[in-house]
C-alpha cells in the first residue's frame, strides 16, 4: 500500500475527492473500522431552526423538562469569574459531596463527562480483542458501542418475551449462563433505556454471587433518581460486598443537567485508581462540578421534579393505553409505546407537527417509539397531535 494512499495522492490533496469515510475507515484501528456512531435521533438543531423552539415538542432525548435546581444555576454564575482557570482535576468538592451523599468514601468515586464516557473506557480499560462483554438485547445503545471499540466480542442475551413480567426486560438467569471465563464485563441498565424495565435488587444480588469475580459487573442507574421503586431497585448496598460491581449515575436525568455533561461511578477503589489512568485530565468543567455540587444540595429540587415526572408518566401511559396503544411499564422519564406497523408514518406525521419522539429501528424495535415523558404542557400537545395523526 502506498505510505500517501490511493492513487499516490498528497497531503495537499486532502480536500479532493476519494479521502471519505470509507476511505479512513480503511485506515482505522480495526475495532473502529466497522462501528457506526451513537445515533441521537434526530437533528434537534436543524428542527429548532425549523419549526421555532417554543413550537416543537421535544421527547425525543429523555430530557427532564424542569431543569436543574436554581441553585446550580446560581453555581455556574459564581464560577464565570474563573473560566481562566482549569478546573479541580481531581474534582474534589464533588466527590466528597457524592460520598457523603451515598455513604461512600472519595476513592470510591470517579467523574465522567456524563456516564456515557465512563461506560466507554470501562470497555477500554477492562476488554479488548478476544474478551467477551455481555449484556441484553435492547439494553442501552453505548454498551455495544463501547465493546466494539474496545475490540471485545458483543454477547448479546435474547430479552425477556412480551409476555413476561417484565416485558422486553434483562432476561438475569440467561446473562448468567452466558457468562464464560472469556467474560470480562457485563451491561446492566435498571431501569433500562429504552424499554424503562427494571428489577429488584433481591434479584440481582442473587445474580451476583453467582458472577466469578473476575467479571466486573456494570451497573448503569441512570434514571434511578426517577424510579418510584427507589431502595427496592437501588444496588449500593452490594457495592461493599462486590468488589466486582461499578454503578454509573448521571446529572442528566433526575437533576435535570444533560447540558453540562456528569456522570460518576461508584466503585471499589482499586478500580477507580486504574481507570484515573486513562481518565482525561479536567475531564468535568468548572461550572459543571460546581453547578452539580450546588444540585446535589438541593434534594427538594430533586424530589420535587421526580415527583411531578411520575405523576406525568402515569398520566400520560393511561391517555396512550386508553387510545389502544400498548404502554409498557417504566420506571423512568420515557414511555415504550407500541404503534405496531404503522410506527415510521406515525413518527413522522408527528415530526411534521412539531413532535420529536425517539425512533426504535436502531433498536429493532420497529413497532415500538419511545416517548419522553414532558410537563403537562408537553404532554398535552403531544396527545393533540396524535389524535390528529391517528384520526
Ligand atoms: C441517559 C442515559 C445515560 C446518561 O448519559 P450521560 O452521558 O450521563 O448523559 C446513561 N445510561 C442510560 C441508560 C441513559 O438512558
């Protein structure tokens, strides 16, 4: 192969034709070469643009439409007075904000710019070519990302039936058995996005001491603020247990933050030491650990905006279900919905009226979309539309 590639072109010729995607895919470490990039839905920018924001309805991202607490807001103001400076590399005031918060020491604690980095480099730091990593069928999208680049080998494990308990939920005994000594991590979501499945911790405690230790157990909370379930789902109490388990949360959902970019984990110290070796350095901003300081404050805040979210998701599964739709059950800020064969023109007679809900194809559900769940304005609009669409 030519050292300047095809056709013998040079540097100077980058701009021309020839030199795209396929091109430096060739070119590509071979773990990336095939991966497709994170699909976020829709291109909300161009959309903004289109119909105005205050005219579109946007349930497409899980998004908490109350926003964070005023108080982050105020923490980032404070902090605009530093924007010379780098931040806290070790975010140290938020770590011990998040220990005394979960009980925890701050080694146990490592920040991510959101979670979703952090469920990257656990693939990047614990599997590589030859490993296998482990997790369901429509669990959340990153975990296949992130073992695909790591070069490790997806094991995916048939969801639950339709029909079960938990439909389309993480089928436990089935991730157990599929776990071989070329395991070297598992994918849980609870709740799970996109389906909004969830299980009780008895259950997974049982699973986990059925894991071999040397399979390091991911644990992803996201929306466990948003869960009414709370303790009965909640998995820190394993932590002190398993040294095998990580839990990841985020800023994003309960706090009403995605803006700023944080998430944690939570961990046996061990493992957060090796995992700082690849974290970047100032990987959170100053006004975000200040803003997620001040959030964390807030608990009010929190439960206030979690409460109304439980209060909308129930309304809002009952006006679907009461519509023919089938609803399935969640324990998080978006709704599963079935709309059967006629999803893509449903989503985009939607679209066409200004209502952004999250396509399931990349998912292989495509009889399914996901909604999130809005204030009661954004509801309210989103079921005037579908009844136009449906009529
Ligand atoms: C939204 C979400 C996250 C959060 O990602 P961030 O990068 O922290 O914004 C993580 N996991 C799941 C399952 C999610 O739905």
């Amino acid at each position: 192969m030519s050292a300047v590639g095809r056709g013998g072109a040079t540097g100077s010729d980058a701009q021309q034709v020839g030199f795209d995607e396929a091109w430096f895919a060739e070119r590509a470490q071979p773990a990336i070469r095939h991966l497709r990039a994170y699909d976020p839905g829709h291109d909300l920018v161009a959309l903004r643009q289109r119909f105005g924001e205050a005219a579109l309805v946007e349930l497409g991202s899980n998004e908490n439409p109350y926003g964070p607490s005023p108080a982050a807001r105020d923490a980032i103001v404070s902090e605009l007075s530093s924007l010379h400076r780098y931040p806290d590399p070790r975010g140290g005031a938020l770590k011990r904000a998040l220990a005394g918060r979960h009980g925890i020491g701050v080694d146990n604690i490592l920040l991510g710019n959101g979670s979703h980095e952090l469920l990257m480099q656990l693939a990047q730091v614990f599997a590589g070519p030859g490993d296998e990593v482990v997790f369901s069928q429509y669990g959340f999208a990153v975990f296949a990302i992130a073992t695909q680049a790591a070069g490790a080998t997806s094991r995916v494990v048939p969801a639950l039936p339709l029909d079960a308990g938990m439909p389309l939920g993480h089928d436990l005994d089935a991730i157990a058995q599929t776990i071989t000594p070329a395991t070297r991590l598992v994918y849980l979501a609870n709740p799970n996005n996109p389906t909004g499945t969830w299980f009780a911790r008895e259950r997974f405690a049982t699973f986990l001491q059925g894991v071999p230790a040397h399979v390091i157990v991911v644990m992803d909370e996201a929306y466990a603020e948003m869960a009414d379930t709370g303790a009965a789902t909640d998995a820190r109490p394993l932590l002190a247990r398993h040294p095998n388990l990580v839990i990841t949360r985020t800023f994003s959902k309960g706090y009403g933050l995605a803006g700023l970019r944080v998430g944690y984990l939570l961990a046996a110290p061990g493992l957060v030491a090796v995992m700082e070796r690849v974290r970047e350095s100032f990987n959170v901003s100053g006004p975000a650990l200040a803003a997620c300081e001040a959030a964390l404050a807030d608990e009010a805040h929190l439960q206030g905006t979690c409460a109304r979210n439980a209060e909308q998701r129930a309304q809002l599964a009952e006006a679907l279900a009461s519509r023919g739709l089938r609803v399935l059950p969640s324990q998080t800020n978006f709704l599963l919905v079935e709309f059967g064969d006629d999803t893509a023109r449903i989503e985009s007679a939607l679209l066409e009226r200004g209502v952004v809900l999250r396509p399931m194809r990349g998912y292989g559900l495509h009889r399914y979309s996901r909604i999130s769940v809005g204030n009661s304005e954004d509801n309210r609009r989103l079921l005037a539309a579908l009844d136009e669409v449906l009529a």
